[in-house]
C-alpha cells in the first residue's frame, strides 16, 4: 500500500456520513409525512362519527392519531349538518418539530337516530 493512501478509506467515510445522516432524516420526514396522510382520513372519519352522535368530533379525531400528530389537529364543522367534517392534520419536522404542511380531510357520516 503506498505510503500517501493510509487512511483514505477512513476519510472519505467521514466526508460521507453527514450525507448519510441527511438521507436517513429525508427518508423518516418522508415516512411521517406518509403516516400523517393515511391516519387524517381515519381521524376524519372518527370525528364525523363522533359529530353524527353528538360527541366530541375533535376528541375522537386526536384519539386516532399518535401524540405528535394530535397536537396539531383541528376539526372544523362544514356547516352542512352533524357528521360532515373537515380535519386539518399538521406535519410536524422530524428535526426541530416545526409545522412543515398541513393535510386537510374531509369525511361524512349520517347522522343517526336515537
């Protein structure tokens, strides 16, 4: 082995690990962006249930969801009678916890009688 080749594998390693670290980060934003688009609809259905029942649409929308997706969530009533709701589900970043998009779902549910 030339003398001047010692340690390139170990440098170049080096160089390359800040872009892994990014990609692993993209990839997991990537994974909760996902989670947080499949679980706005179950969280919609849940609160227009919850609305067509009287209940608390936006108790049940946050029960659906896992805590760092809950915190963001609003339910707002679209005025066309119990059970039509839209629910607004913020995206948190994986790093520094900031609000990235928001993914707004609307669901219906017939109102049901007693």
């Amino acid at each position: 082995m030339a003398r001047g080749a010692r340690g390139q594998a170990t440098v170049e390693l080096a160089a390359l690990l800040p872009l892994v670290a990014l990609l692993g980060l993209l990839a997991w934003q990537a994974v909760l962006a996902g989670q947080a688009i499949w679980l706005s609809g179950a969280a919609a259905r849940a609160a227009a249930r919850a609305d067509a029942l009287g209940g608390d649409a936006q108790a049940a929308a946050r029960r659906v969801l896992p805590g760092s997706l809950a915190r963001g969530t609003r339910v707002i009533g679209d005025g066309d009678g119990p059970g039509d709701v839209t629910v607004r589900v913020a995206i948190p970043a994986v790093v520094g916890g900031i609000e990235l998009a928001a993914i707004r779902t609307r669901a219906r549910f017939a109102p049901q009688e007693g």
